[in-house]
C-alpha cells in the first residue's frame, strides 16, 4: 500500500516537472530572437519582414514560393525576386515624389496605414492580381454629374457642349461648329495624334488628340475637366474653357504625375519606345504591361493603398 502511494506520488511529480519543462521551453522560444534575415539588399533589418510579406501576397494573389525559392527565402534563384526588388526601389521613387503632402514613407517603412502615411503601395496597381490592369474598358468613360459648382444642363460629351455647340472628332481634328456631340464607340480607339497644335505642352506632344487624352483622363481618374483645367466665364457642363491656363494647382499636379509615369514606364521597360499619349490616355498597345493612369487610379481620384474592406476596419 505504501509502495503504491510512492509510485502515484512519483507520478505526479514526473508530470509537474514535464509541464513545468514544457513552459519554460515555449517561453525561451518565446524570447529567443527571429533569426536574423539574410540577403537584404532592398529591405533593411529594421522592417517587420512577416506583415510585409503578408501584404505583398495581398496585393498580388500569390505566395511566397512566386518569388521565393521554396525552402530557401534568401536565395537568389527566382527570377521573380529580382523583379520584386526592382518594384520595392520604384515604390520608394514613386512615393518620394509626393513630400509636402504629409507623406512619410521612410517613417512607414513599406507599410500602408496606419504605420505611415503613403501615397502608393503594392496594392495601388495590383489591386490582388500578379500583373496590374492598365487598359480601360471604355477610353471614354460614362457620362458623370458636373463638379460641384457648375451650372446644371445638358451635358455635353468629349469637350462638346450644349446641343448645338462643338461636336467631338475622334480623330483630333477641330471640332466643327453647330452639329450635335457625335456618337461614340468605346471599342474603337481614335488616332493618339491630331491635326490641331496645342498651346503650353510640357509632357504630352502639341500634336496630342486631346478628344481621345482629356476623356480618358475624366475616366480613368473619374473626375471632369476643371478638376485640372481653370473653368472661365463661359464655362458649361463641367467643361473648362480656359485650358490653357496653369492657375489650377491641380494641373501641375497632373503634368507630374504624367512625368513620373514616364520616369516608371522608363525604368520599368529600357529601351523601349513608349508613346506617352496611349499611356496616358490608358490604352497602350495590346500585350503590353506599361504603366497607365488607369493602372493606379482605376476610375478614383486617390488611388487606394489597401483592399477597402481592410482600409474600412
């Protein structure tokens, strides 16, 4: 009997002393440190490596092994890898691009909200796909409620205003006087080049097709003409008259981002012969994966950094 309640005794002290064995491992697990990452050469040690990789599979629709080589995170033999680190350096570029504007992306260390404020991030063109969407479905867009302060009435399409004012030709030529907007037919991309020149050009040539570019533009960003473009006295329909002007801030705005786009479009495919007009007009070449104004904004003025449901939170 007495033997019998040693056993049980020793028993229960065996167990004591596994359980106790067993915290002590997970809390010296617990507080060793991450092995440190190898092979930064984009990354610095101090960015939360697990929530950042987290984030690109997000952005992209992929895991790890679409970059990564499976079972061996520090080696170089994915190409893709290659490609990642040149996006993380144009991110960077890209964002740096916008400092007055509370934008800290050194301080977010290539994280979205709430760590930092940023303008861009690997969702903003990605939007959960591998390769971004650049092309917009109908160049011309759908017809929208003017801006806010603008006369109501019967709007217009592609520049033309009032029934009766100037109609639209898609092949850039001058609109004609006294005929109705003509028709158009989003499945049919006008010429990219016009027979009118231009005034105060900086990025776009002054030979642009601006009936197929400004519908684009309202499109792609989904916004009308005098977001941009300053409306004078004869101003109609969310129209803007007074193109030419620069005293909407907002332009200048709009001929950086054109610039960038080209700096982007540049790094991202050299030596290739990119025509700015179908990038910014978002609609280049069958195939081809430049860089748009569609690709970021997707018919919004602020592109978005994270899925809405995740931004909503």
């Amino acid at each position: 009997m007495q033997n019998a309640r040693f056993a049980l005794l020793l028993a229960c002290c065996v167990v004591l002393l596994c359980a106790a064995g067993a915290r002590l491992h997970a809390s010296q697990a617990a507080a060793a440190p991450s092995p440190s990452p190898k092979n930064l050469q984009v990354l610095t040690a101090d960015v939360n490596l697990p929530k950042l990789m987290a984030s690109f599979n997000a952005a992209l629709g992929v895991q790890c092994t679409y970059c990564h080589a499976n079972g061996d995170f520090a080696s170089d033999t994915n190409p893709k890898k290659d490609v990642a680190r040149k996006m993380l350096r144009l991110l960077k570029q890209v964002d740096l691009h916008f400092p007055d504007t509370g934008n800290d992306f050194l301080s977010s260390r290539y994280l979205a909200f709430p760590e930092g404020k940023r303008y861009v991030s690997c969702y903003s063109c990605h939007r959960g796909t591998a390769i971004p969407v650049n092309t917009l479905a109908n160049w011309h867009g759908p017809d929208r409620a003017p801006e806010p302060g603008v006369v109501p009435g019967n709007r217009g399409r592609g520049g033309a205003g009032r029934a009766g004012g100037a109609a639209a030709n898609p092949d850039g030529d001058a609109p004609a006087r006294g005929g109705r907007a003509a028709a158009v037919d989003p499945a049919v991309v006008p010429a990219l080049r016009g027979t009118q020149m231009h005034k105060n050009m900086v990025f776009l040539p002054v030979d642009t097709n601006t009936n197929l570019v400004m519908p684009a533009f309202r499109a792609a960003i989904g916004v009308e003409c005098n977001f941009c473009h300053v409306a004078g006295a004869q101003m109609e329909l969310g129209h803007a008259n007074d193109r030419h002007s620069d005293l909407n801030p907002k332009k200048l705005i709009a001929r950086s981002m054109i610039g960038m786009m080209q700096e982007i479009n540049a790094a991202l495919f050299p030596g290739e012969e990119i025509d700015v007009v179908a990038t910014a007009a978002s609609v280049p070449p069958a195939e081809k994966h430049y860089v748009t104004c569609y690709t970021c904004h997707r018919g919004s003025r602020v592109p978005l950094t994270e899925p809405a449901a995740v931004a909503a939170r």
